[in-house]
C-alpha cells in the first residue's frame, strides 16, 4: 500500500491526489534504494511504473535555488515529454524548476530557463547542444537517470551519452532503467556506475488478459481485411503499428478516405504535429492512431484496447514493446497481426520467444477496398490527414 514507502508529506499527497491506491513492484523494490543512495538497475517494461520509481525519490532529494541537480536522459522526445508531465505532477506540492529539453524546437527558450531549473529532462542530442554553447551546467549534478537505456543506445545514442557523463561528476548516483540489458547497457554499468543493484520485474502486461492472434492474409487484402476489423468487430481505442514512415502515411490517408477517422505517430512529424497526434487520442477525438515504432517505447497511452500489426516487426522485442501498449494495470487487451508473404521471416523470428502464444483465426469473409498508394516520397508537407485536401487518383495509384 502507499503507507508502506516512507514519502515525504508533500509527494504522499501528491500521490494520492493522482490517485495511487498501491505501489508497483518496479516501485517498491527501487524506491527505497534510490532514497538510501545506491545505484540502481531497474529492468522493467513498459507501463511498469518506472517514471514514479525513481522521479519520487529524486524529487524529495532536490533543494530549491541551488541549481542543476538532476539530469535524466531520455531517447525520444515524447518520452521526454511524458516524463517531464510525470515529475512536474509528482512536484505538485514541492517548489521546483523542471525543464524538458529536446530538439525539434526552438532553443531560445530552454537557454533562457536553463538558468534556474533543478531538474532536466532531456535527449541526448539537444543536451549536448547545450554543453557545446555552454548553457547547461553540470558540475552540480549529482543523480543521473538514464531511462529506456537500452532504446537510446538502439538509437545510437551510447557515444552521446558517454561524453554527457564525462560532464558530470564521478561521486554521482546513477539509475538505470532499460526493458533489456544489452551489451551496450553493460558497457555503460561497468564503467559508469558504482556497484549497482539489479532489480529485476515482471511484465506489466498481465499475459492472462492479452489475447495474441493473427490472421494470414494475401498483401492484396490485406487493407480490405483491416477495414472489416476496424469497421464490424473492434470498438475502443486502437493503435495500428507500421514498419516505415511512409506506410504510416499512406495507410493513415487510406483509412480517413473510407471514413474511418484516423491520426498518425512517426518520427517525420514536426514536434508540434506528433503531440497533436497524441493529445488528440488521448482526448479522444480519433480512436485509431497509425503509428511506427517511435510510438512503441515510452509512451504512457491509457485504455488502449487493441494492438494491431499491419507489418510484422523483426525481433520479438520489437513485437513485445508494441503488445505493452495494452493489456495494462489489469484491464484486457488484444493484439492482432497481419501477415502477408513478406511478413513471414519476420513472424518466425518473432515467434522464437516461446512465452509468445499467438494463435492463428480463419479469415472471414469481408469486402474487397482498393488501397491507393503514394508515388511521391512521404515527406511532411504531404503526410498529414487534411479533410480539406481532395484525395485524388493524381497523387495516388492503386496498389494491387
């Protein structure tokens, strides 16, 4: 229960005015670690509740007015932006500057309230941005987080991260929060934390309550079968995940043509569409969300009912990131894959995960829908779903 972590008063009232009836195991077991001051591995999933888990015991660490203290390094900027939401919630009753930090935008802004934050939240490319025009300061920080470590180091990011941390002090507390531990996370916990604790937890996703299925179906109907699903079975909210940028596009017009109204999530949108795209699904003013992976890490989406797999992913950690979209904080879920011949390489790899039971259903019978495909390149002055804009036979040919 929330009685059994000793939280300073403020942040148990904040806690509670969020709602928290009990404490995740992520949580329990990190929280008093971090407050003792050691080192921490946490390996936990999406939607373990790792956010809480070390944004609590930091927050009751900060003191006011004496800068920079806290640096939590993140790998994209919707995480960066959900965590700096999460901390500024937990802060509620606390007087504190939290910043997040990413590109995309403006930096005039962040430079200019740089200068009297506590917390950064931020991605490793626009933080060492600052360091190089010297408006971030990090001799003060003592508490690191690097978090979804393993996404930022997939990303590329390992050799950013290393000379971050040389900024930083030696006698600091580093957190580490990653679903996997690569070799590349290794890397970093042997020669950049103090003789850490691994904690290890469970998936979030309650297992009992996800339902796996696929169907196998030819690349021709493959949209028609979708727009059946969509149109006579599934009701809620639903994220459709896309191998590329540019299916995302594509597949995001094709639906909003045949009145299924839909909003999309990749790394091509400016920053100012993709929170667009996410506020309006968490309002929701759309109940499918069309998206690549970037959306599959990190990003706290509620209530979502159903994971659906237009393209297969490659890995089975790829497929596990996407189904931990649902199935969450004990509700039920289901997760649906579309296969195609050219899915096929990729389903057995991810089928190599024997905790992975993915049962096949037999195809009903549904109306043939022509799919219209973009000739152009996607690019982000054509990508965005604009009633306004004609969908014609001009932009588009049909795919067969």
């Amino acid at each position: 229960m929330i009685s059994k972590l000793h939280l300073q008063q403020e942040l148990s009232k904040a806690v509670n005015d969020l709602g928290f009836t009990e404490f995740t195991d992520i949580q329990n077991r990190t929280i008093p670690l971090i407050q003792e001051g050691k080192d921490v591995i946490a390996q936990s999933s999406t939607g373990s509740g790792k956010t809480a888990a070390f944004g609590l015991p930091i927050i009751e660490k900060i003191k006011h007015g004496q800068g920079l203290q806290t640096l939590i390094l993140v790998p994209t900027r919707e995480l960066c932006e959900q965590v700096n939401n999460e901390m500024h919630k937990f802060s509620k009753y606390k007087r504190l500057n939290i910043l997040a930090v990413y590109g995309g935008v403006s930096i005039n802004p962040q430079i200019e309230r740089l200068r009297n934050v506590e917390i950064v939240v931020g991605t490793p490319g626009r933080i060492l941005d600052h360091i190089r025009r010297n408006t971030i300061i990090l001799n003060k920080v003592n508490i690191l987080v690097l978090d979804e470590a393993d996404k930022m180091f997939e990303m590329g990011f390992i050799d950013d991260v290393k000379k971050i941390i040389s900024y930083i002090r030696k006698d600091r507390q580093t957190l580490l929060f990653s679903a996997t531990i690569s070799s590349q996370v290794h890397h970093i916990v042997k020669n950049y934390m103090k003789h850490p604790i691994l904690i290890k937890v469970k998936s979030y996703v309650d297992e009992e309550k996800l339902m796996q299925n696929y169907y196998d179906v030819p690349s021709k109907d493959k949209f028609s079968l979708l727009v059946h699903l969509l149109k006579k079975e599934y009701k809620g909210l639903i994220i459709i995940f896309c191998g590329t940028r540019r299916i995302v596009d594509i597949l995001a017009r094709n639906l909003n043509h045949v009145g299924i109204k839909s909003g999309k999530l990749h790394g091509g949108l400016s920053q100012n569409k993709r929170k667009e795209s996410i506020d309006m699904f968490h309002n929701n003013r759309f109940d499918i969300l069309v998206a690549s992976d970037v959306a599959a890490r990190g990003l706290d989406i509620k209530n979502v009912s159903h994971i659906i797999n237009y393209d297969i992913p490659k890995t089975s950690k790829e497929y596990i990131h996407r189904i931990g979209r649902t199935a969450r904080a004990g509700d039920y879920g289901k997760v649906i894959s579309l296969l195609s011949e050219r899915d096929y390489d990729n389903f057995r790899s991810v089928l190599e995960d024997r905790f992975l039971i993915v049962k096949k259903l037999e195809l009903p019978e549904f109306q043939k829908i022509p799919f219209l495909k973009q000739t152009r390149p996607s690019d982000e002055r054509y990508s965005h779903y604009d009633s306004k804009r004609k969908f014609t036979k001009r932009n588009f040919r049909r795919y067969r």
